[in-house]
C-alpha cells in the first residue's frame, strides 16, 4: 500500500543527485579573473591565443590558479585582486589593441563540476555592488532628426526630376512643399509618394500656393523609434565591454528607456564617460597609387587603418563625408546577387557629395571607416562601378546577414545617435552588496531553522520528513536557478524565503490529514495512504492559486517584480514535488515495509 514502485523511487534518487550536483558551485564562490577576447574578426579564441596568454603572464612571473579556454575569449583565474590587476596590465602590453583584456570573476567550482556545465548563480546589483543607469531616449528628437532628413531629401529629389517648386518647410511634424500649379504638385506627388513610402502625402490649397502635406506613417515613426532604441543598445553594450563588467545588464524598459546595470563598477563618473560616448563613421577614398609594407611610415597626406581581417589599408586623409550625413542604414540583400548587404540612405547634402565623388573616381576604392573610442576600423572598402546618386548607397561583400544587420546597426549608431539623459542614477557599494547577501542567507536559514524546530517538535518522526522534503526543496530551487543561470537579486531572495513558508503548508495539510483519519480509527498503514490522496487535491489547488498570481507578475511586472515572480513560480513547482513525491518516499521507506503497523509518530 504505502511502497512506490522502482521507478518512482529512481525518479526521486536522481532528482536529489542532480539537485545537489548543480547546487554546488554556490557554495565555492568566485574568484578574480582576467578575461581575452578578440576585437577582430579574423582573429579567434585558440589553442595558440591560450599559449600567448600562458607565456605573458609566465614572463611577469604570475600564476593563475586556473585556466580555460572556451568559444570566445580566454579566462585565467587568480588568487586575489591584486594579481588580477597585474595580469591584466601584463596582457595588454603583450596582446596590444587586437585583444580585449577585462576584469571578470569565475567560480572556484573544481574541473568536474564546470565540465558538468555546473555554475553558480549569478548576483545582482543589489547583492555584488555597482552602479544601475534609468537612460530616458529622446523620441521626438528622432523624429525631428528624421523629419529634417526628409525635407532636405525631397528638394533634391524634386530637383533631380526637374519638378518646379517654391519651396519646402517644416513645422512640427509636418513638411510643406509650395508649387505654383496643381500640375506640378501633381507630378511632385506622384514622385515622392514612389521615392518615401514612410511619408503619408495630403494636398491643400493656400491662396494661390499648391501644398503638398507630408507627414510620417504611424508605421515609420514606431520603425524610427525601435531602430533609436536598438542604435543605443548595442552601442551601449560596445561601452560596456571597455568597463570589464562581469554579467551587465543592458536592456530595454517600456517604449524609450533603457535600464544599464554594470555589478562590480564603483567609478560612477568613468562609467558615465564610457556610456555617453558615441561612434563616428567617415568616408575617404582608398590610396591605390602607392604600395605600403606593413610597419613602413605611410605616405604623406595618408593614414594607415586596418579593415575587418586585420590587413592594413592605406586611406587619403581627405573626408570626403561623416556619419552625420547618414539617415538610415538597414540591413537587405543585394538585388543582382542576393548577398546580404546594407543599404544607408544619405541627406541631401551627404547625397550631393556622395555623387560628386563617385564621379569622380569610377574605378577607385571607397573606404568607410567606423571609429569607436578612437580607433578607426575599415568596415568595407568596395570598388566604384559607376557615379551612385539620390543619396541611396549599398555596402555588400565579405559579409552574412548577421553581420549586415550588425554592421547597419553600427553605422546606424555612428551616424544617428539618438539623445539619452540619464534620469535615474543609484550606486551600490561592496559592502553594502556583502551585507545584504548575508541578510538575505540569514534570514532563510532563521528561518528554516525556526520551522525545523516547530515541525519536528509538533509532528515528531513525521514533523522529521517534513524538514528533510523542505530542504530537498530548497535544494532543487537552487539547483534550478543555477542551471538556467539566473540573476539573484534580494526580491529572488524573499521569493526564497517566502517559497520555504508556502512549502511547509503542503506537509502541513498532509500531516493533519493522516492524524484526521486516525482519529477516525483508519489503521496505521491506509491513514498514511488516504491522508496523501485526500490532501493532494488541496495542495494542487492552493499552488495553482498562487502559481496564477505568479504568471500575472511575471507578465505585467517589470525589473524587481519579474525576478520574484520567477523564483515564486519555480518555488511552487519544487514544492509540489518535494512536498508530495520526496516526503512520501521518506515515509514510505520508513514504514512502507512493516507489515504490522500499529503506531506512527506524528504527535
């Protein structure tokens, strides 16, 4: 009656091996560690990067504790933090400006665990210390910037097609152009309705002036404040790397916002630097007439960059335009070829120039240079097969859509840098990130302990199994977040605390229902089997209750109230499980196999 069948038994034994494997590593902790990455394409994280990384750091006489090399980067891990410190200074002198040396922390987890894939949680700001950024997008500055771009792009369109008009305005979000006759608004509208699909066209009449109305799409102005948002992510998140953050969290927050969280980072005023930076894009022609030999001084008038291989280019100092002239760029294919490529659009200005030096230089190799903190990469160099005019450029070649959605993004960023104001600024020191830590662990164990104590106490042997099925479910809990790399902030932790609470309930209402049916005179043995049947409707409804209110915090929350509604709901499913399959096999190996039962202890 009160025996699971083998494979019950098995599915209980492996859940608690697998539980307390990947609950481990917490309780290592991390280490300093320097971290190697490769800045450029043709450059990866190898056997023969590791070598180099093992030789500097055994020239300076410094001797990591570990080291390990994975898909991306290169990390070697340190006693203390002033090794760390060294390590890093050593690197970076010996792997110069193609590598990426940054602070990092790794877990202590001995080989057997990390090659299980067996890691620790990871903090949040609240519990390592850092510094948390509310960045406020200026939306109608986009649109301005945008609605600006156009009207310089419909005079020249309209004087590309030898329209007649008087002249084109901008007021607001509106864009007004004047003609002199309803026959060449007609043609001027029939034009620019082919040249910008995001622009809605509307005619009217003021005196003897013919007005063509034009105004952005609902459709474009959500494109144009999504393509604002993801300009400034992934040029934060480029920031970012120069800060050596362990785990940063950078990511969207309601229609305009951005939340930028940087654990480990004390320097407020260095990161408000690195975050307010933005990148620059410039076109120049490539110097084809001389020939330059790597290391040798470069000709004058001349400047040396390398493009995304890692060759040296040798470029004329001569801009011929600058990112500022760039609208848009989106990433597409090529339409003779079908490769990915990326299409930018050029204001009226940058349109002319652009013309102008294609021109010019039939034949010739166009250089466009993105910089980013001071250095310039060449990100394509193509040659030029014929005069390119209306401000419509393609960038195609050595090239997959991941990377053309990429590079468009960049030059998006380095071109159209939407404004941001940080409007929310919070530090958080170590060792107030130390204290809370030790708050949050304290008071889950206070409390653990308390109901250890009531339960054993009040229910006796059964009050024992209890206990053991809670920190059973405490363990999976841990074992979850862990495996699904979770960030623990101190909400995670009251949702902690909180789960153990509502966890205990269960066996609770299993407890008063096997001391129910022996009061009702049931025999040992089907008291035990009838409480857990009897209670498990309850407990199903109960959890489901609150599992409810979890999924709708979870989906309606944000920030703090995500991270507990994720840990409640985790909790909840643990709960069931320990609460029913675990503390009933304790029980059932405890009393399943006597055949004559004639008391049990549950007070």
């Amino acid at each position: 009656m009160n025996r699971y069948p083998l494979w019950k038994n098995l599915l209980v034994l492996v859940a608690l091996v697998i539980g307390l494997v990947y609950s481990l590593p917490n309780l290592y902790g991390e280490a300093p560690a320097v971290q190697v990455l490769p800045l450029r394409s043709n450059l990866k994280a190898d056997p023969a990067l590791l070598a180099r990384v093992e030789e500097a750091l055994k020239s300076a006489l410094l001797n990591p504790d570990a080291m390990s090399l994975d898909a991306t980067s290169v990390k070697a891990r340190f006693k203390d933090t002033d090794t760390q410190l060294k390590a890093k200074d050593v690197l970076r002198a010996a792997l110069g400006e193609d590598y990426m040396v940054a602070l990092n922390l790794l877990t202590r987890s001995p080989q057997w665990l990390t090659s299980l894939n067996a890691l620790p949680m990871y903090l949040g700001l609240d519990l390592r210390g850092g510094v948390h950024f509310l960045l406020q997008i200026d939306m109608k500055g986009a649109l301005d910037k945008a609605l600006e771009s156009d009207s310089g792009d419909i005079r020249s369109t309209l004087r590309e097609a030898n329209i007649p008009y008087s002249g084109v305005t901008r007021d607001a979000g509106v864009i007004t152009t004047k003609f002199r006759d309803a026959d060449a608004r007609s043609k001027g509208e029939a034009e620019l309705k082919q040249r910008f699909n995001g622009l809605e066209f509307n005619t009217r009449e003021a005196g003897s002036d013919y007005l063509l109305l034009a105004t952005l799409k609902q459709q474009e102005q959500m494109r144009i404040q999504e393509s604002a948002v993801q300009q400034n992510l992934v040029t934060l998140r480029n920031r970012v790397n120069e800060l050596g953050v362990s785990e940063p969290v950078i990511q969207q927050q309601g229609a305009d916002r951005i939340v930028v969280q940087l654990p480990g980072v004390q320097d407020t005023a260095r990161a408000k630097d690195i975050l307010g930076r933005t990148a620059t894009l410039e076109v120049r022609m490539v110097d084809d007439e001389h020939h330059y030999v790597a290391g040798a001084v470069a000709p004058f008038g001349t400047e040396v960059f390398k493009d995304r291989d890692g060759t040296p280019l040798l470029v004329k100092k001569t801009v011929i335009l600058t990112g500022e002239r760039i609208n848009d760029a989106q990433p597409g294919f090529d339409s003779r070829n079908n490769e990915p490529a990326v299409h930018i659009n050029l204001d009226a200005v940058g349109a002319r120039k652009f013309k102008e030096a294609t021109r010019e230089n039939v034949g010739k190799r166009m250089a466009i240079i993105l910089f980013e903190k001071g250095r310039g990469e060449v990100v394509t160099a193509p040659v030029i097969r014929e005069e390119i005019g209306g401000g419509r450029v393609q960038i195609s070649g050595k090239m997959n859509t991941e990377e053309a959605t990429d590079t468009a993004l960049l030059l998006r960023a380095g071109a159209l840098a939407a404004p941001m104001e940080i409007i929310e600024e919070r530090t958080v020191g170590p060792s107030l990130g130390a204290d809370n830590i030790a708050r949050g662990f304290h008071s889950t164990w206070i409390g653990f302990a308390a109901i250890a104590v009531f339960m054993i106490v009040y229910y006796l042997v059964f009050g024992g199994v209890s206990v053991l099925a809670l920190a059973a479910n405490l363990l999976f809990l841990v074992a979850l977040l862990s495996m699904m790399q979770a960030t623990l902030t101190l909400p995670g932790m009251a949702a902690i605390a909180l789960t153990l609470g509502m966890a205990i309930d269960s066996n609770v209402l299993i407890n008063e229902r096997i001391r129910e049916e022996l009061r009702n005179g049931m025999p040992p043995q089907t008291a035990i089997h009838a409480g857990y049947d009897n209670a498990f409707a309850t407990i199903l409804d109960t959890n489901i209750t609150t599992l409810i209110a979890g999924i709708a915090l979870f989906m309606f929350g944000s920030g703090p109230v995500k991270g507990f509604a994720v840990v409640l709901c985790l909790g909840i499913l643990t709960s069931m499980f320990s609460a029913v399959m675990v503390s009933r096999g304790l029980v059932n190996l405890i009393y399943g196999s006597k055949a004559r039962l004639n008391k049990v202890a549950i007070g």
